[in-house]
C-alpha cells in the first residue's frame, strides 16, 4: 500500500472544487492535463501521460506503471494499479446519497485478503474525521490511525491532524489562487486528498509537538488561462533535502 500512496503522490492525483460548468462532459472547450514530465535533481526524468473520455479520466501512464480509472453514475468508483500490464492494486471507493466520500479500500491482489479501509465522517463543523483500519480476514478490525481534516473557504483542506502515540502530528497547507492542473477533471474532486482542491498548494509543513519534521515548498509559473506550465518543488525531510521541477502540457 505504502508503493502505491507513493506513486500516487508523485503523479500529483488531486481533487479540486469544480463547478457544475466544469464538470459538463458536453462541455469541448474544457482544458485537460494531457503529459507532465518530472525532473528530478540527478536528471531522472519521468513522463506520464493522460487519456479522458470527455472530461472523466480514463488513465494515467508512467513507463510501466499505469493507473485506470472507473467510473458508476459520474463517481470514481474504483483506480487499479497495473505494473507491465499486470494488475496489483486496487482502491474502491464508496459514496453517500450527498455523493461525499464515505469509505475507502485499498487492495493488494498478492495478498487479498489483508486490506486498508479508510471511513469518513463529516461533522457540523466542516471539519472531517478519518478513521484508518488494517483489515485481515478472520481477525478483528485493527484501527491503525485517526485524523481530522480542517477544510478552508474554497473547499481545500488547510490543516491535518494526526493523532498518534506519540503526539500528535500536524500538517499545515498554503494554496496560490490560481487554476489546479486537474480542476475539469469530472468529480476527481471527491477523492479528498490534501494536493486535491480548486487551487494550487504552494506549501504544506508537518511537525510533531511543535518541532518541524518535513516540508514542501512550490513554486508555480502558468499559462495565460491561469493553468500551471511548470511547478518547481523543495522537499525537506529531517536532514535530507530533494528537489524536481514538472512541466505540464494540455490538450
């Protein structure tokens, strides 16, 4: 599970706050992310390239590694990962009447029989709380974490807190006002990641009883609709820094 939140993060899967204008499948002028290619500092380059049906997402393809997507009534519904055509992961995703998102499972088909599930519940107060359990047939359900999304005017989470034994972990997230690369991309919005809202996130900073543990800085150039072309990235982890710069493309 750990490879594919990964890749998932490096491909930038986000969801933003369309409008129903956005969001119109007979809309033919909606601007779409077709290819982005990361470079990173020692020069590995990787490109992954998009197919949409309309404005649903279909695939996104990175050398060997290929993620599809599945729709049921215009919700994404199911993402399975494929490596050389095979099919290792997959993630199903389960909506209310709302059509908010309300569980989350993500399964390892060499071992299906161990899972991740992940419920949400919204409170009154717009904040969101996510419960994560291991789950491994014949045993009982194993809660592994709990953590409370803080969501901003725009829709876009602000800040997580993640409640662990050993203190609680708080993330922190600053946006440009600018369009997200997959702002028309129908209802990729309801996945409720933190890198996934109507704007870009420019900066997020994580620490643990007030000391500092990672930190990602952007820095966004855009093309004449307010799209980014480029996106040019820090990422600070304890001692070790990275950094990758990503030029994107529309069709």
């Amino acid at each position: 599970m750990k490879k594919i939140a990964l890749v998932f993060s490096a491909l930038i899967l986000i969801l933003t706050s369309c409008s129903s204008d956005d969001e119109n499948n007979s809309n033919q002028n909606l601007i779409l992310l077709k290819k982005s290619i990361s470079t990173g500092l020692s020069g590995n380059v990787r490109t992954t390239d998009y197919v949409y049906d309309g404005n649903k997402i279909v695939s996104a393809t990175t050398g060997a590694l290929k993620f599809n997507y599945y729709y049921t009534n215009d919700l994404i519904t199911k993402i399975e990962a494929s490596y050389n055509q095979v099919v290792s992961d997959r993630i199903l995703f389960l909506y209310d009447n709302s059509q908010k998102l309300i569980e989350k499972t993500s399964v390892n088909l060499a071992d299906p029989e161990f899972l991740i599930k992940e419920k949400y519940e919204y409170n009154f107060d717009g904040t969101i709380d996510l419960s994560v359990y291991r789950i491994n047939t014949g045993v009982q359900d194993e809660l592994i974490e709990n953590i409370k999304y803080f969501i901003g005017n725009n829709q876009e989470i602000i800040k997580k807190e993640n409640y662990r034994t050993t203190g609680i972990e708080i993330t922190n997230y600053e946006y440009d006002n600018k369009n997200n690369i997959f702002k028309n991309v129908l209802n990729l919005k309801k996945l409720l990641r933190f890198d996934s809202n109507v704007f870009n996130c420019i900066s997020y900073q994580t620490s643990v009883s007030g000391v500092v543990s990672s930190s990602t800085t952007s820095q966004f150039t855009y093309n004449s609709d307010g799209f980014p072309i480029t996106n040019s990235s820090t990422v600070v982890n304890g001692s070790s820094t990275d950094a990758f710069t990503i030029q994107h493309f529309y069709e």
